[in-house]
C-alpha cells in the first residue's frame, strides 16, 4: 500500500529541545515535502526535496531544517522549537514533477510550551 | 505577493443540492492547478486536478473549471453527499518545478 508515514503523530514538548519528525514514502518518489497547517492560513511549504541530497526553503523556513540523505525519508528538524511553532505538520511526496497525484502523511500535532 | 486563495470561509448546502467551491489565484506561471479534500484529523487528499491548457475537467461527481482570464477556479461538486462534509483546498504549481502553493480553504458543510 502506498504509504507517507510520520511519526510522532502527537508531540508536547518544551521551547529550545531539539526534536525530529520523521517522514518517510514506500513509493520511491523523487519530491518530498514539508508543511505546516494553522487556522485561517491554510497548508504552507516549509521545505521542500526535488531528489536526494537537493533541498530548497519553501514559504516559510524559518526555524527549521531539513535533511534528504536517502530518497525514502525526509525528516523535518526544529533545533530550537518555539511556542509559534505549534502547529499540525504534514509530509508530502509524489513521483516527478510530471506526477499529478501527491500523497500526504496523515499529520504530526506539535505543541511547544 | 503571489498567492492563491479562497472566497468562501465556510459553504453550507443541503444534502442532494450542488456545491460550489470558488478559488482565485494570482501567478499567472502556474500551470497545473489541484483540489484537495480534508477530513477532521487528516492529510489532504487528492480530488481532482486541471492543467493550464483545458479550461474543464469533470471526475466522479465532481468537476473542476480553470478560468485562466481571471484567474479563476471552482470545484463543483454533485449531489453533495454528508460524506462531502470537509475542508476544501485548492493548490497551484507553478513552472518552477516547487511543490504547491495552497489556499486557505473553505469548509464545505452538508445538512441532512
């Protein structure tokens, strides 16, 4: 089964300790992708992987880094989390950039406190 | 700057009527448009899409029309059911090779 896989899927943790959201796809896709859901704002890129080891920032990277070392996971890091990055995180990822169908994990809650 | 958005925060229609979910962009480069549907408590799923080079596309129940003149969008969604009940979005790509730029959403909301 076609699968975009995060965890965790709910995180409580505290401002300024390091923490990873891993994201992993079964379907050897090229393009992989990070963002981030807030009310009234919509779905916002954070990063985005057109292959392994290319990354580039999307709309609004700030805060967060990301790594693309094998096709399969694209991990999101946040080195110093702060309270306005509590928000509902969703991985993304399709084959190419001809590829119409884009698959999204099914969220990560982070609450930074 | 460019962006892509919604008219309608929240559309309420009766079970059996049509819907219709309007979306205004503003890059002109984009070139591939998509709507996604998303239910409480989960990622974005994929609707339908449309290409810059057609101006309708029609699915099951749904269909999607591209006004390119004003840069318009809309998803039309047939004999709206309560399983339609979600949050709407549409997404545009642009020729840059990025990944999608979304909307704010509308939140479509079926009465019995």
């Amino acid at each position: 089964e076609a699968q975009v896989t995060q965890n965790p899927r709910y995180l409580i943790t505290v401002t300024g300790k390091k923490l990873t959201v891993t994201c992993s796809q079964n379907m050897n896709h090229e393009y992989m992708s990070w963002y981030r859901q807030d009310p009234g704002l919509g779905l916002r890129q954070i990063y985005y992987s057109m292959n392994v080891e290319v990354t580039d920032k999307g709309d609004v990277p700030e805060g967060y880094k990301v790594s693309r070392k094998e096709k399969r996971n694209f991990p999101l890091i946040l080195e110093s989390p702060s309270p306005n990055q509590t928000s509902l995180y969703f991985c993304a990822s399709r084959s190419g950039q001809g590829e119409n169908t884009i698959y999204f994990g099914e969220g990560s809650w982070l609450t930074v406190v | 700057g460019e962006s892509v958005g919604l008219h309608l925060p929240t559309l309420s229609v009766q079970e059996g009527d049509n819907s219709i979910i309007n979306c205004a962009y503003s890059n002109s480069a984009s070139d591939y448009f998509i709507w996604y549907k998303q239910e409480s408590g989960k990622g974005p799923q994929f609707i339908i899409d449309i290409r810059s080079n057609m101006d309708k596309r029609q699915g099951q129940r749904v269909t999607v029309l591209l006004n390119k003149t004003v840069k318009h969008l809309s998803l039309q969604i047939a004999a709206t059911q309560p399983g339609d009940s979600a949050v709407y979005f549409c997404a545009e790509n642009n020729n840059a090779g990025n990944m999608l730029t979304f909307g704010g959403g509308t939140r479509l909301m079926v009465k019995p």
